[in-house]
C-alpha cells in the first residue's frame, strides 16, 4: 500500500485503486515520535493538526464534572485521531499517547483534498467514524446497564476484535499495554474491580495473561459474558466507484 497506514486499513473493506493509495500515502509524508504520556490534542484547545497512526495505542478522554476521566475511544496502527476537529475548531476530548508512538500529522485541508479528488475514500472514512461512533454507544450502553465481569470483557472483545482485523492478535494473543487504572477509566470501574474481573476471567480459563500479553483461550465465551456485537463489517456495497 505505499507504505501508508491508512490505506492498509481500508484496504480491509475494500480494494484500493492506485490513484486512492497515493492520495492516502501523501498524508503520511512526516512522522513524529511521541513518548508514552505525550499529549497529542488537548481538550477546549483548537489545533489545525490531525494524525494518523503508524504504530504504538492511544486513547481518547474527557475529564468530568467531578473531576474524574472517561475513556471514550481507544486508537491503533491507521487511525485517524482528532476527527472530531473535522467539526468543532476547538477539540472536545484529549488524546494521549498510551505507549510510544509514531504519528503522521497533517492538516483539515490536505484531507478536503484528499475527498475532493476521491469519494469513495470519503464514504468509506464516514462509515468508520459510524462504526467507531456505535461502539462506543455499545461501551456506554455496558457501563451502564451491565456488570463489572461484562464490561472488562465487552473492552476486551472490542480491542481483540479491531486488532485482529489488523492482524495484530496472532492466534488469539496480543499485546495489551493498557493499566488497570486505563481499563478502569474505559469501564467506569475502580482498579481494584478491574483487577477482580481480570483474574476471574484467567481463573475461568477465558483469557491468559502474563505482564502487557493476553490470550483469548474462550473467545465465544468472552463475548457470551460482554453480549458483545462485532462491528467490523462495513457495508459497502451503496458507495461510489473508485477513482
């Protein structure tokens, strides 16, 4: 794919015409490396810069009233982060980098560009905005009508799930460098009840973990606990052709 991040993704749903990879490779002329901690976007702050991801996991937040931080999005190798600045001048959630990472800025206007030139690349990048905007309605919907058990395990599902597609779960294992205070804020749970949950999954032989790696043994049983919905399948059958 030209070396692009983003268009390895989409290459998932779709096949890719030259002309498309090298509309996406010309958003990834740059990288910045950013350390585990970094803040990438700031919340209320009005940045001109989005990014995509060449590696390393980060997440998106909101402080809360009572001062208190939700976890609302998670974000690995090809994401877009900062799509919401494609609708507000100033953002409203702070992304920080979870674990180092490589990151390929670029500017609102290269990617009007981008859309201009190619719509089906458009349609594409509006379905999986939907698609990441339902399974966070999912999340929510889990933290609060569902236990603490099926909340650790719908996360879980979700991130086994996005991973796999990006063939980073070989054989059900896959790096989770997240700590239970992250899990915690993800799942509206302390981190002492994340660590509850965690080891009742391992001693339920579901998952196996050792240190930042974690093994689904049971997938169908995890998703059973989390009554997860897979979302990734995209419809793309009513989007126009390439270009």
């Amino acid at each position: 794919m030209g070396g692009s991040c983003l268009a390895e993704r989409l290459s998932h749903y779709v096949r890719l015409s030259g002309g498309e990879q090298a509309a996406l490779a010309s958003l990834e002329e740059q990288d910045r490396i950013l350390r585990r901690g970094a803040i990438v976007i700031s919340e209320n702050e009005a940045p001109r810069e989005l990014y995509i991801v060449r590696s390393g996991w980060l997440h998106s937040s909101v402080v809360l009233g009572n001062g208190s931080r939700q976890i609302m999005r998670f974000h690995f190798r090809g994401d877009i982060v900062g799509l919401p600045l494609l609708a507000f001048a100033e953002s409203p959630e702070t992304v920080t980098a979870v674990t180092e990472v490589a990151l390929c800025p670029f500017v609102r206007e290269r990617l009007a560009d981008v859309i201009a030139g190619h719509p089906r690349l458009a349609a594409l990048l509006i379905a999986l905005a939907v698609a990441g905007r339902v399974s966070l309605a999912d999340r929510l919907a889990s933290i609060g009508r569902t236990s603490a058990r099926a909340r650790v395990s719908s996360l879980l599902c979700e991130i086994y799930g996005r991973l796999k597609v990006l063939g980073l779960a070989d054989g059900g294992a896959f790096q989770l460098p997240l700590t239970q205070e992250e899990i915690g804020d993800a799942t509206g749970l302390t981190a002492v009840h994340v660590n509850r949950m965690m080891r009742a999954l391992v001693d339920g032989r579901i998952i196996e973990r050792q240190a930042n790696q974690l093994r689904v043994l049971d997938e169908a049983r995890l998703c059973a606990d989390a009554n997860f919905s897979d979302r990734a399948v995209l419809e793309t059958s009513w989007m126009p052709p390439p270009r």
